[in-house]
C-alpha cells in the first residue's frame, strides 16, 4: 500500500515539500507555541495534529487557540488534527 500524500497549497507552498508518511507528527501547544506564526513554522516541519492539554489554560487562551489553528488550516490549505487532552 502506497503512503498517503500531503499536499499543502497556498503562499507556504514553495517552501513546502510533499509530505509521505504513515507516521504523525504530534505537538502539544503551550503559551510560546500558540501563535499563527508558531503553529505555521511546526506544520511545515511536519506536524500533522495538534494537542491541547485542557488542565493548564483558561477558557480564553484555548479559545485563541483552536482559532489560530482554524487560521494556519485556512492558510495553508491543509488538514490539521486536534487531540484534546482532557482534565482527569
């Protein structure tokens, strides 16, 4: 079976390549790491989901979060998996 391929459009693309893997990049995001600029720079190394540890934040900055994610999905066109890692 022939791995998948990624291919992410956009202004990002020419700095991009194709991505063709079975495994997943994961990262978990923190205060340093929320930014649209951040999140962009870790999905054209090659994250593929984003985790959320839903103990430490507040209702604002997930907020912020999961918007600046829909933001770098919508700018570079390509799919990006949420996992929310929840309290207990």
């Amino acid at each position: 079976m022939k791995a998948p391929e990624i291919l992410v459009k956009g202004k990002e693309a020419d700095n991009l390549t194709t991505i063709r893997s079975r495994t997943k990049i994961l990262a978990t995001l923190g205060p340093q790491t929320s930014t649209t600029e951040s999140i962009k720079q870790l999905v054209t190394s090659g994250m593929s989901a984003v985790r959320s540890n839903m103990s430490h934040g507040n209702h604002e900055f997930f907020s912020s979060l999961f918007e600046n994610i829909h933001t770098v999905r919508t700018d570079l066109n390509c799919p990006l998996a949420i996992l929310a890692d929840l309290q207990g």
